[in-house]
C-alpha cells in the first residue's frame, strides 16, 4: 500500500513568503489524532522555526494514525510500516518549495516515534524530539552513521505512563543511547500525556538548536 501526506491538511505557523531560510520544526500527533494535537503548543516553542504540523496518512475511525491499525493493532508498529510511512514524510519534505536552513522532527506517541523514525531514515534531519514515543524495532541502514554522528535527540516521558513496559523502555533507551545525543526526561506524575514542564524543557532544547 503507497501512503502519502497531504499537504493541504497541513497547519503553518508562518505564511509562504516567510519561510524560506528557516529552521523548520515539523510537528507529527499521536494515534487517533489530527493535526491541531500538536499545533497548538506551537506558540510556546521559540519564534525563529516555522512550524508545520502533518496530518498522518491513515484514517481510523474519523481520526488518523500513522499505522495501519489492521496489521499494527498494539500501535507498536511492524518495522516496514514504519519505513512506509517515514518515507511518505519524506516525500513531502522533497516537494516543498522553499529550502529550510535546518529540518527537525517533533512528536508525540506514534507521532514520537515517527519523529526518531524519520531521522532515522534521512540524513537531512538534524534532530529530533520524541514526546511518549518508542523507538521502532529493526535495524536501519543508517544506523552505523547515526552512531558516529550523534544527532541530538529530546526523549520526554510521564513516570506513570503504562505504554513504557520493560522491552520498551529497554528497547528505546537502548537505541538512543548508543545513536543518539540523548537528552532523556522522565516526569514524575505524568502519564499518556505531555505537561507544560516538559514543554518548557523542549523550548529550551529546541533554543540550543539554533546556536
């Protein structure tokens, strides 16, 4: 099945004209959302990034979700669905028609981990920002040069959030440890959700970024 993003379910933070030779941060909800889950902590991220916020590519249930649900029911994504739709946000960073002086992901749940997986797919993304988000199963031909590269990546989660079981936890910590410049928060009280403590740390990796 070929996936693809629309670019008209897209939301911007900046119009056309003022967008080329910026940062761009490109924003990816969780499962059974839509594009304004995310955009709306766009105002508290710093000012210099344009922002887009991406609908995901599979309808569920009049929302939409980046994995087929059918063959992906635990949300924990079958590695080739993963690559399928990565490289649909790939294809979608190809078309754009103005050149960014810096691409970064963000996201949230499924959205996180699409956020790490399209890093992980691309050497045109500089960094990534993985909300409650795991890291796929599998190996990627790009990994060896993430090693040495060491992108900076932001993971965020809640203490209290049940999706973490011990192989995920393992797997994804794992994972950005030996790719990654890992900055990893756990926050205490938190569950299936973000907080604005944790937004607020996310503004300020996001400041280090255009340093």
């Amino acid at each position: 099945m070929s996936i693809s993003i629309d670019p008209e379910a897209a939301l911007w933070n900046a119009d056309p004209g003022s967008r080329a030779g910026r940062p761009l941060l490109v924003l990816m909800h969780g499962r059974r959302g839509d594009p304004a889950d995310r955009f709306a902590m766009a105002s508290a991220l710093p000012s210099e990034f344009v922002i887009v916020s991406l609908r995901a590519p599979i309808a569920e249930e009049g929302t939409w979700s980046w994995f087929d649900p059918a063959r992906n029911p635990s949300g924990d994504p079958l590695a080739e669905d993963a690559d399928q739709a990565a490289d649909a946000v790939l294809r979608w960073l190809d078309a754009l028609t103005f050149t960014p002086s810096l691409i970064g992901t963000l996201g949230f749940s499924q959205g996180g981990a699409m956020a790490t997986h399209v890093l992980r797919r691309s050497e045109r993304i500089g960094f990534a920002v993985n909300l409650a988000g795991y890291v796929v199963r599998g190996e990627q031909r790009s990994d060896a040069v993430l090693a040495e590269r060491g992108p900076p990546v932001f993971w965020g989660r809640g203490a209290d959030d049940p999706l973490f079981d011990a192989e995920i936890t393992e797997r994804t910590a794992g994972w950005l440890e030996r790719h990654t410049a890992l900055e990893s928060h756990v926050y205490e009280g938190l569950d299936h959700s973000t907080s604005p403590h944790e937004i607020e740390d996310v503004a300020e990796f996001l400041r280090h970024r255009l340093r």
